[in-house]
C-alpha cells in the first residue's frame, strides 16, 4: 500500500483509482477477518458487487459508502467536507461595517418635555 502513496494520482488512469479503492477496500476487509460473505450482506448488496469493486471493476458511489460504513472508514471521505473560509480581507470588511456604538434616534417626541 505504501508505493500506492508515493504514485501520483493526478497521473492515474480512472481504472487505476479504481484498482487501488478496490485494493484498499480488500486489505482492510481482510486485516479485519471478514469474509466477502459477510461484508456483503452487512453493507446489503452481493457478493458479486463486492468482488467487483475489490478488483476495481466499478460501483456506485453509495456502494462505495455503504462498504466504507461496514469497514468503520468513512472518515476517508471528510476530506471532501468544504469549509467555506473567510479570506482576511473579506473578514475586515465584514468587521468594518459592523456597527460600534448605538445611537440616539432624533425625534421630536424625545425632547418633549411634560410641562
């Protein structure tokens, strides 16, 4: 799995990501000591589906997902989470026009007096 690391995968074919989710998923499945069997009716699809995406033959995304759940590696995808950042600028302009102080309305009826 290491030299899957040092590839670029930007310069990986679609089937070559393929292949190596497909590898990944079978690894820990088996350093887990679960049967393609068991995975299988776990994440409820077949067994066919499994060995297909063990070899990097395809899936569906929720496929992918449903696996990754039973395995207890979802984490794998946070990295698709999109935190909106504030850029600097854009903080100190949303900061600038915020108000600093309250001010007195000048109406009339304020200045009123009861005599």
């Amino acid at each position: 799995m290491m030299e899957n690391l040092n590839k670029n995968i930007y310069a990986m074919s679609d089937s070559a990501i393929l292949g190596m989710l497909g590898e990944c998923i079978h690894k820990v499945r088996l350093s887990r000591n679960i049967t393609q069997q068991e995975l299988s009716k776990k994440a409820g699809i077949t067994r066919t589906t499994l060995i297909r995406i063990e070899k990097g033959v395809g899936g569906t995304l929720i496929t992918l997902i449903q696996i990754l759940r039973q395995l207890e590696q979802l984490q794998l995808l946070q990295s698709f989470e999109n935190f909106q950042q504030v850029s600097p600028l854009m903080l100190a302009k949303i900061e600038e026009n915020l108000r600093k102080r309250a001010s007195r309305k000048n109406n009339k009826s304020d200045y009123k007096s009861d005599w």
